[in-house]
C-alpha cells in the first residue's frame, strides 16, 4: 500500500434545464444547428443588457437546500474576465466571494463529504478542433458554437474531503442522483450538461498537503474515478522518484487512461474579478425559500431508507431501484399491478437492466411497461413458466412490444408440470446416459447436474425445476 494519502474536493458544473440562457431569452436547448439559439446579450454585442432568469436561481436555492447548504441574505455576480474564443464577451458572469449557497455538506458512501458552496453562472461556448484527433495540438483549425453560451451553469464546490477514486464516484453519482431527483438538470454527462474537476494532492500522514494539481472535464463517473486513480499514481511516483509535483491544470485521456498536462494552474487574482455593474444584487425572500425547501421531493438517501424499509429490499436493490425518478416510477407502477417488491427489483436490477443496457435505452422509455414486466413476474411466479423461459419471455417483449401472457400462449412455452410427461422423459434420458446413471450411483453427485440439463433439454426447458429435480433423484433411487 501506498505511504500517500490522497486529498480529493470536486467541482461539478451542472447545466440547468430552463427554458432560456441565464442572461437572455435564447434557446437553452442541446442539439440545435450551431449558433442558432443566439442573440445580442449571449454574444456580447455592445450595448447589450444582461437580465437575470428567475427559474435559474430558484433551481440554485433548490440545489443548495437540498445540499444542506444555507443560503445566502444577498448575492451578486462577478465578472470573471479571461480570453478564450469560446466566451464572445471577454468574460463569463459568475459570482465570486458572494455565493448563492454555501456551508453544506453531501453524504456518500458513509462518510459525510463538505459542499462548500453552490454559485450560480453561465456557460461557455463550445469549440471543435477539426483534425484528426479532435485535439487543438493537432487541429488544422477550429469552429466555435454558440448556443452553449450563457446557459445557466451551477458550480457545487465540495471541501478536500474524499480520500480515494473509488469515493470521489460515489460523491459525483450520488450527486447526479439529486440533482435528477430535484429536475433541476437532465445530468447528460455524455452531452455535457454535467462535468466534473477533480483538484488532487498527495501527502505522507502528519505532513503538510502537498501541491494541488486539477483535472479538468470529465464527462463520466466512471472517468473520475479513472482520473482520479492515475492522477494519484502519476503522483506517487514522481515523489518517490523525488520530482516535484507542478501545480497545474490537466487533462484527461479516455482513450489511454493517463492526465495529460493542459496549462499552469491559474489563480484568482488573474481573472480579475469585480462586481458586475450591470446586474443588481439578489435578496432572496425568507418565505421564497421557506416555500422551496416545503416543496423539495423525497431525495435520494430518503427514498433508499423508505424502500428497504417498506419494501425489505436489500441495500443495492433500493440503490437500483431508487437511482432515479423514472426508476422508483417503473418500480411503483409494477408492484402497484401486482407484482411482489422483491421480485419487481430483481428482474429490474437484473434481466431487464441488462436489455435496456444493451439497446441504450432508459427505464423511461422502456419498451416492456410495468404492467407487462409484472405479467411476467406472475407468470413465474404462479409456475406457469420457469425462470429460464421468462427470461427468454422478457427479450420477446422487449423486442416486440407484445405482453409476455400473449408471447407465452402464441409460442406455447407454458411450463411442463405433468409428472407423467416429466417421468417418461426421465426415462428416455437415463436409457441414453446409462453410464453416467452408473458413475452417479457409485457416487459422482455432480452427474446429476449433467442429467438435469438432458432432462431439461429434452423438454425444451420449460420443465418445472422442481418437479425435475424430484423426479430425477427418485428415478435414480435417491
């Protein structure tokens, strides 16, 4: 083991799903033609007023709240001025020494992570460096869009509380759970509209810190956890190599898996930071928030405690189960059609996640509704099929939309349960395995799973396992 401790705070930028920009009427939407969803204000044109989007800082105080944050009697914003060709103005409004929220705290993976603040913002453009990576080293030149700017960005700041890879996942996905729980954001990674900075240091325990470098941009929970984890290695060779660590910003490879240097680590004091003048401060009224916290949803870690409390599912079947919205959504309409809670989450962490997996799709959008998985859950159940074929059932109405009682009547898979029929192809098998009915009666016990399977394949596998097994065990005299 490692004599380093690693010392990990986080930065995640969470896009809001508001209608407008943060500043302006335009478009916040993804996936317009590029800079369509523009105007005079989001481009900086002079003469250009900003205005603020009230949905946005109601969204930011909904953020906070439910962070255990306190929020702040009175606010600004801040021009935060720096030269990149994907912020038309020269600067980004964002607040600076006055935050919206701050003081909170976020518990992940049993250890109690601090949320220093919350501060609202606006994003930034977005470039296409044309080349053959997609990298600006190699870029024979670039293309900037637009639309990206000046939607309404939040910036949650957490304390240098995670200690490893594996915590800072746990800290960003439960985090990504709350924020789809207050709808506040889509929390698309993959389309950007949630991104991670990892700020990591190593020390020797009872040392100072050591020197903070940043990574930049990660656009998954699994990438954090990889950043993280080579950041931490990269680090602790180098001091054991005796190299210093360089304070810097750096980037993340997904296709190697290793951080790259970006650029120097920049400080405050070189973006310039002073009062947006023309913007007014924001005082948020005692009963607005007082109505905000009445009207936040059941979080994340509540609705973990109230499914395995209710419900006695496991630990990480409540995880699964209780991921999102639309999850506990799906979850409530099965057992609401008759499904047994335990059995709903099983095939939903397990069989159906699996399909949905593999065709990209959302528990949303499933294209096997409640109504029908709980069909299904009956029909293995009541023993009119197996488990095996109800699998098997499930892909059918996964891939045809039909309901698994008309799949399993059209393709006649009910189960065989006729002790007769079972008997007489117990039979047939040991008449054709009688070697191996022989190396079982001389004690090999693991034949009798080689029999099971001749059985079961014979009947096509919708034999009753019960029933076979039982049956099979007497016909080979116990």
């Amino acid at each position: 083991m490692s004599d380093y401790e690693p010392v990990i705070g986080l930065e995640v930028h969470c896009e809001l799903s508001t209608n407008s920009k943060m500043f302006c009427s335009c478009p916040a939407h993804f996936g317009a033609e590029p800079n369509t969803n523009v105007c005079p204000v989001c481009l900086g044109e002079p003469g250009s007023l900003p205005v603020v989007n009230e949905r946005a800082v109601e969204d930011a105080i909904k953020i906070g709240l439910a962070l255990n944050c306190s929020v702040a009697p009175r606010t600004i914003f801040h021009r935060k001025n720096y030269f990149y060709p994907d912020m038309p103005k020269n600067y980004q409004i964002s607040q600076y020494d006055n935050p919206i929220c701050v003081g909170g705290y976020l518990d992940a993976g049993g250890d109690r992570v601090g949320v220093t603040r919350v501060h609202m913002e606006e994003d930034t453009g977005k470039s296409l460096h044309v080349g053959t990576s997609g990298r600006i080293a190699e870029a024979t030149h670039s293309l900037v869009d637009y639309n990206r700017a000046g939607v309404p960005l939040m910036e949650i700041v957490s304390e240098p509380d995670v200690r490893s890879a594996e915590q800072a996942m746990i800290y960003v996905a439960e985090l990504r759970s709350i924020l789809q729980t207050l709808g506040v954001s889509d929390v698309r990674m993959e389309e950007g509209s949630l991104r991670c900075d990892a700020n990591i240091s190593i020390h020797k325990p009872g040392e100072p810190w050591g020197t903070r470098v940043e990574v930049k941009n990660l656009n998954s929970i699994r990438s954090v956890g990889r950043a993280v984890a080579h950041e931490i290695e990269r680090q602790t060779k180098r001091l054991d190599a005796g190299e210093p660590i360089v304070q810097e910003t750096r980037h993340f490879d997904e296709t190697t898996g290793a951080t790259k240097t970006l650029r120097s680590k920049e400080e405050a004091f070189d973006y310039r930071y002073f009062p947006e003048p023309d913007l007014v401060p924001i005082e948020p009224d005692l009963a607005w928030i007082a109505a905000l916290r009445a009207a936040l949803p059941e979080l994340p870690a509540a609705r973990r405690a109230r499914l395995e409390a209710e419900h006695g599912l496991t630990s990480a079947q409540a995880a699964f189960v209780g991921a999102s919205p639309a999850s506990i959504a799906y979850f409530e309409a099965v057992i609401a059609a008759g499904a047994p809670p335990r059995e709903a989450a099983v095939w939903m962490a397990g069989e159906l996640a699996r399909w949905l997996s593999e065709h990209g799709a959302d528990i949303g959008a499933s294209p096997v509704p409640a109504a029908s998985l709980a069909s299904l859950i009956a029909l293995v159940v009541g023993g009119t099929i197996n488990l095996n074929t109800g699998k098997r059932v499930l892909q059918l109405a996964f891939e045809t939309g039909k309901d698994p009682v008309t799949i399993v009547a059209d393709e006649g898979l009910e189960q065989v349960s006729d002790t007769g029929a079972i008997d007489a192809v117990i039979a047939s098998v040991l008449d054709a395995n009688a070697a191996e009915v022989e190396r079982f009666r001389a004690g090999e016990e693991k034949v009798f799973g080689f029999l099971v399977g001749q059985t079961m394949r014979a009947l096509k596998g919708q034999g009753n396992p019960k029933l076979v097994n039982e049956r099979l065990r007497a016909a080979l005299g116990g």
